[in-house]
C-alpha cells in the first residue's frame, strides 16, 4: 500500500490518499522498514488501516474500488479540496465517466477529472 499524492492545499501541503481510501490529514505514525536505500529507512504509516508506506521503492499497488466507493472518495477530496458546488459536480460526472471507460485504477481516475476541471 502506499499514499497517492495528488494535490496541494493552501497552505502548500499536498493532499495525500491512502490506498485504503482514506483522505490523510493527521493520524499517521513514524516506523523504519527496509528498502533499497538501505536496511533502516525511516517512513511512516496510516494509523486507521496500520499499514507502513514504501516511498523509496515506489511499490504502488492498484486500487479499483466499485463506484458507490469511488464516489465516496471523491467526495471525500472534493470536500478537503474546498471544491465549489458547480465544480464538485463536474469532477464527479467526470469521475463517473472516467470508471465507465475502462479499467483504470483509483489513483488515474482521481487525477485525471482533477486535470479536467
């Protein structure tokens, strides 16, 4: 599993997804893992689902969640994303459309009807 970068927010921070589908603003925890760089890396992990991200290695496994979750998410980023109602509406008919035109994962579908907005 690993955190989906796909925004910043106002304050420069960038707006992190897990792949659980949880939008990250607090809740995570520091922990050493051994990667490529070396046998103690330091990283972190998302406390709600316990899992331990590998940014060094860049393992980033697909999500492809039904639509009902996928909208749930999107929701999720368009309202940490202070999204105005005219452009909520837009991303999530993009959203929609983008899960019925094939086989992307999460990740791809959530970028791209961002870029498109």
């Amino acid at each position: 599993m690993i955190l989906y970068c796909l925004s910043k927010n106002e304050g420069g921070v960038k707006t992190l997804i897990c792949e659980c589908g949880e939008i990250i603003k607090s809740g995570t925890f520091r922990d050493y893992i051994r990667t490529s760089a070396g046998p103690s890396t330091s990283t972190i992990g998302h406390e709600k689902c316990g899992h331990i991200f590998n940014f060094i290695d860049l393992k980033m496994p697909k999500k492809y969640s039904s639509r009902t979750e996928l909208k749930s998410l999107a929701m999720r980023f368009a309202e940490k994303n202070k999204l105005e109602s005219a452009d909520v509406e837009k991303f999530l008919v993009e959203v929609d459309r983008l899960k019925s035109s094939g086989n992307l994962s999460d990740y791809d579908i959530l970028v791209a009807a961002l870029k498109r907005l």
